[in-house]
C-alpha cells in the first residue's frame, strides 16, 4: 500500500512505433494489470506470450489516503468497463 508504479513501454518496442496508453498503477492494487497498446508504426508487429512489453518504475508513496479498493482489485483477465 505504500507503492504506487508507472508503467513505460520498453524501447525494444517503442523504437519500432508501439505506444502504451495509460499506465499508472494506484497503491494497494492487486490483480492483473490492462494494457492499451497501439502500434503506430509502419510494420506488423507480432507479441508472443510471455514477451516483455513494458517495465514498471515503482514509486514510494508517502502518506497515503487510501489504498485501491475498486472493481478491478484482484482481477484475473480482462475485466470490462460498465
């Protein structure tokens, strides 16, 4: 809960035109993080699973008010928006 993390596409990918959208992950959540990529590249760019895609630069967060309690905590998969 005293953690938050930024995520960064790697610059494997970003070289050849791959962006991430987004990428903040709140203090406290638990489960398996959504990634929006976009590739605004000219080539066809293929992920295999398991591939590393992006990195996380985790921060100290001093203070907090309150850890993430929202829908998305424990998610498995790709949980949809309302």
């Amino acid at each position: 809960e005293d953690l938050a993390g930024t995520l960064r596409c790697r610059s494997s990918f970003a070289r050849r035109g791959v962006l991430l959208g987004g990428g903040f992950v709140d203090p406290g959540f638990r489960g398996h993080l959504t990634l929006c990529l976009t590739n605004a590249g000219r080539e066809e760019i293929r992920i295999q699973e398991g591939e590393r895609v992006v990195q996380i630069v985790l921060h100290e967060v001093l203070n907090a008010d309150r850890a993430y309690a929202g829908r998305y905590q424990d998610s498995v998969g790709v949980v949809h928006t309302r």
